[in-house]
C-alpha cells in the first residue's frame, strides 16, 4: 500500500506541480525570446526516436528529470519559428484547465459523471452558435475529439433525416452520396466510406483557379447522380480547405442545398473561428444556413487539442445520430442534453469544455477576436514578402493563415523545382530551426506555412526565407 499512497499523495503532487510549472513558464519565458534555446524541432528518425526513449525509460530516474526530457524532445509550438501544422500554441491558462479536467477525471458520458463541464459545454456551443450566426434558442451540439469525428457525426445526422428509412436499424436500402470539393480534408472522404456508401457516394467537384469549390457545377453533379441512380443527400463546403486554405463560397452552397433540400455541412475546422472576427467575418459569409458546422477550438482558438464543437441549426438534429436505447444509463427521457453520450459517438471523454471556456470567462470574446486577427495579418505579411521578391512563388493569395510558397530560381525544370523544394523542407526539418511542412498542389510540391503562433513577426519570416535561399 505504501507506494500506492506515495502516488496519491497530496504533498508529492504539490512539490510535482510546482516544479513542473516552474519548469513551464521558464520555457515559456524562453520561447518567447529573441534567441529561444531549445530548437522548434528536435529532429529524430522513428526508429532513432524509439530506441532513444527505450534507453531513457530503462534507467530510473526523478519525475522531474522525466518531465524535462519530454519537454526538450518535442516540438515546440510556443516559439515564433513553429510555422507549420494547423495547431495553435496553447494559451498557458487553457491548458491549466486541462490539468484540472485531468485530475477530476470527469468521463461526461452521462451527466451524473461530469455535471459542471456538460453545463459549461452547452454554454460553450450556445455561444458558438450565436457567433456563427445561428439562433442560439434553436440551434445545439456538443463538444467531440477532432473535426475528422465532429465531421462524420454530422454527416450522420444527415444520413438520419434523409436516407427516408431507420439506417440505425434496418441499414441502407439506397444508394446515398454526398458532394464535396476536390480540395477537401481527407477526413470528409473517409466519413462517406466509413459509412459504407463507396466510391460512388463522394462526388468530388472541381475547383477552380483560387481551389474554390466550383457551385456553377453542382446542379449538372446533382443531375448525373440522379440518372446513376444514387441519391445526394448533403454538400460539405470547406472553410477552409487544408491544402490551400481556400473557403468555399458558403452562400451559393446554402441556395443550393435549400433549392434541392439537401443537407449543408460546413468543414469549418480550421477557418470557423475567423467568425470570432468583425474585422475577418465577412469571408464566412452563408455558414449561418448550414445544417451543421464543424470548428475545431485547438486549430485557430488558442485551445489544446483535441476540442472540437460540432454546431447544429436545429438542436432537434443533433439527437437523430444514434438511437439505441442504454436503458442503464439514459433511462426513457428521449431528448436529454444533459446525457451527451446518447447524441454523440464517444461516450467517455475528456471535460474538454472547461479548456476553451476558460478563456471565455478570464478574457472574453475579444482575446479570440485579437488573436485570429494577428494570425491572419500574418499570412497577409508573408504572402506579400514572397511576391517581393523574384525567385519565390505563391500558390494563390491566401484567405487566411495558410500560405503555399516555393522557391524556384530561374533555369529549372519543372521536376528539378519540384525537388528543390522537397531538399529545402528536408533540411528546414533536420536544422530543427524553424518547422514548416508541405504540399501537392496541381502534381507539384508547394511548401506551406500556417502561422497559429501570433508571436511569429516579420523577423523571423524573413530569416526563414533567408535560410531556404542558403540551401
């Protein structure tokens, strides 16, 4: 027993905490400096990773020195020079009520477990929907682990109010579809699949030169599906799509969909916060006559992941998804928000509410109005950095924090470009001093920044620039 108090002890988690929180704002002190010492990425290769921390994790050690390790080995988003996936450097307090969710251990699957983060939920997501527009006495939702889930929930709940039979019970008796962009996430094409319609049940639209969805398609796509016999029950519009951070045009989506009774899903993980914006909001323009939204807290709100809200016009939708009975924990009551499990796929989860509301209640809207606003002048600044300069190229004027940028001296070909840009993101990840990724971008490679760290200046832009003119 005696180790079993040891781990439980009050005291020992005072000294932890203390010296684990020190250690934080230290590193958080010296990210946000003029000369970070640790590098963004401390690059290994998987199989270097895991038999480093096989040799680390053989040797006993203090928890201290553990927690340090793991600090120094992982990328670091709080510094300037994190310009790469879509993952916004936490702001310390959000991830304060993470450690506090952590240790209360509150699974939420029904309300008796998690009765103050499923009120906070509900509050977060009533306030969610008004800021997209919604009626906020109507619409409704929850909170779930990621877009890619928060896009099939919806995606359900559309196959629930159109496929014109209990799909829960009696399975498909159709074929059904839905129509998304060509430059979509991945996550939307893997939903349709997941639900077993196929290969024929993602009608992929064309884009066009901005990698907009092409609406002017939709009627003769709706048309053709209809003569193959398979039925389109729903369009997803991208706010944005992850490639190039294009956002569909929402509006002409919306008059579609309400011409032909279709289902509206906005894929808004990314690119929904800018509805936190009066300076950014017009670009969302139509999302308030979507059937559903998906937007992801951990991507442009200053929230650790995973907190995703996935928002419903009409609340009464949100409990069509699943409607086996679990008569040990719901009882009969049919339309219970306070028993989240009954509506949505996880049952278990994280008290993730209390991280993004946290923010809420210490600083209000207007700290998520500042930082969107930040992020996206910085994609304006760098944007405008690469066309000033004649050896880079853009890919398209970004709409927000994503810029898609190459660098291509004169005299190369096209696969030569290609793989000179592949050689810069090799080395930009093994120098571990800045972290940017990649893309393909019409068969080509394109290098891509997101720049989630509001923090990042023009400074250390222009030494990324320098830096991949060296290579």
């Amino acid at each position: 027993m005696d180790i079993l108090h040891s781990a439980y002890n009050p005291e020992h988690f005072r000294e932890q905490g203390h010296a684990l929180i020190n250690l934080l704002a230290d590193y958080l002190t010296d990210a946000q400096s003029s000369r970070p010492s640790l590098p963004v990425i401390p690059w290994r290769a998987p199989d270097e990773q895991y038999e480093h921390w096989k040799n680390f994790l053989a040797v006993p050690g203090s928890t201290e020195d553990f927690f340090h390790k793991i600090l120094k080995d992982s990328i670091h988003l709080h510094q300037p020079r994190f310009m790469g996936h879509q993952v916004c450097p936490p702001a310390p307090l959000s991830a304060l009520a993470g450690l506090l969710g952590g240790l209360l251990n509150n699974g939420m699957a029904v309300y008796e477990m998690g009765g103050p983060a499923t009120a906070i939920e509900r509050l977060l997501i009533e306030k969610t929907a008004q800021v997209l527009g919604f009626d906020a006495r109507q619409a409704g939702g929850f909170l779930t682990s990621g877009g890619t889930l928060a896009n099939l929930t919806a995606l359900l709940a559309a196959r629930s109010r159109y496929a014109g039979a209990h799909v829960w019970k009696d399975g498909h008796q159709k074929p059904l579809a839905l129509m998304v962009s060509a430059e979509a996430h991945y996550c939307v094409d893997r939903a349709a699949r997941i639900m077993g319609w196929g290969d024929a049940g993602i009608i992929k639209v064309p884009v066009n030169e901005r990698f907009q969805m092409r609406t002017d398609l939709l009627e003769m796509l709706y048309r053709q599906a209809l003569e193959q016999g398979v039925e389109v029950i729903a369009v997803v519009g991208s706010a944005c799509s992850t490639s190039t951070g294009s956002f569909d045009d929402l509006a002409a989506i919306g008059r579609f969909c309400h011409s032909r009774n279709l289902w509206f899903h906005v894929d808004g993980a990314h690119g929904a916060a800018l509805a936190f914006s009066r300076q950014h909001r017009a670009v969302l323009a139509g999302i308030e006559t979507a059937d559903s939204v998906a937007l992801d807290y951990h991507k442009m709100l200053m929230t650790p992941a995973l907190t995703t809200a996935v928002v419903f016009r009409q609340d009464a939708d949100s409990y069509g998804t699943f409607s086996q009975q679990a008569q040990y924990l719901f009882g009969e009551t049919e339309r219970e928000w306070y028993n989240v499990a009954k509506r949505s796929f996880e049952c278990t989860k994280l008290m993730m509410s209390i991280k993004a509301y946290s923010l809420l209640y210490t600083y209000g809207e207007t700290l998520f109005e500042n930082y969107v606003d930040q992020v996206m002048e910085n994609g304006r600044i760098f944007a405008a950095m690469i066309e000033a300069q004649p050896q880079w190229e853009l890919a398209v004027q970004p709409q927000c924090n994503i810029v898609c940028f190459r660098h291509a001296p004169p005299g190369l070909s096209a696969e030569a470009t290609d793989e000179h840009n592949l050689r810069i993101r090799r080395r930009i990840l093994e120098d571990g001093r800045f972290y940017i990724v990649q893309t393909a971008i019409n068969g080509h490679t394109w290098l891509r920044v997101t720049l989630t760290n509001p923090f990042t200046s023009a400074v250390e832009m222009e030494d990324l620039l320098g830096f991949c003119e060296k290579i």
